[in-house]
C-alpha cells in the first residue's frame, strides 16, 4: 500500500467546475488502494435533472463501472463537503474504507451532524472518517457561489 497522499486538490477542481457549470460546487475523487484516481466527478443535479446526482454517487457510480464490482473495499473517497444522509448510505454500501472530507455542513450533513448515518445500528459498513481536510478552501467555494445566486 502507498504512503497517505491527500487528493483533496483533485476534489476541489470537481467542485469549482461543479461551480463553473452553475452546479453546487461539491467534488468527489475516488482513490484505490494503490493511491491512483479510479473516477471523479462534481455534482450534476440541475444539469442531468436528477436529485441523486450528488457528486459522491456520480463517482461511487463511476468507480464501481470501472472496476466492475458494486464494493469498493479498500479504496478512499475525498470530497470538499461532508456527504448528506444519502451520500453517506451509499458510502457504506460501497464500503468505501476511508472518507475524506473539506468543510462541514451543519444544515444537510449526515456524518457528523443530523442522522450521523455511520454510528446508526443499521448501519452494516462505516468508513474511517477525516473532516476538516483543505475545509477553508471548500467552505470559500460554497460561500461564494451562495452569495453569487444572492446577488442576482
């Protein structure tokens, strides 16, 4: 297995062309367990007109097509904003090893706020998890695009 590498700034690039495309700006990367990108993707749900097209499923999906397999055993999900309740069941279906994320989200988070999906006891698979990862640059992102749609 490679050392820790942070692929973060990968993420970040998903979500500011999320941003670019007039999408909330959240990205995701999926990294193998050998430390190489297996998919990305930034969040679509206006543009494919679909409320799951959150940037963390459009790469568990991505991933999962590439390697041919619905289980993600081993590999690492980074992503700029902490997953909502959604997000975070399908990580654990995927069971995604370690997750990864930027900025926190207080109102629609579901790992360490609201349903805090992975402590749930139905929950059958939770990642490690580490937050605050690049979280300013993430937060700025989101802060600015908000105030933009404010100003129009």
């Amino acid at each position: 297995m490679s050392p820790f590498r942070s692929h973060m700034e990968a993420a970040l690039a998903e979500a500011r062309a999320a941003g670019d495309r007039g999408e909330v700006p959240v990205g995701a990367v999926i990294v193998s367990p050998e430390g190489g990108i297996v998919a990305r993707a930034g969040n679509r749900t206006r543009e494919l007109a679909d409320p799951t097209a959150h940037a963390e499923i459009l790469a568990i999906r991505a991933a999962c097509a590439a390697l041919g397999s619905e289980r993600l055993t081993g590999h690492d999900l980074h992503v700029t904003l902490e997953p909502c309740p959604m997000c975070a069941a399908a990580i654990g279906f995927a069971r995604i090893g370690r997750l990864y994320y930027g900025a926190s989200d207080p109102k629609s988070g579901g790992v360490a706020q609201g349903p805090r999906i992975f402590a749930h006891p139905q929950c059958h698979h939770a990642p490690e998890v580490y937050d605050g990862i690049a979280a300013a640059e993430a937060e700025r992102l989101l802060t600015s695009f908000f105030a933009d749609l404010r100003d129009r």
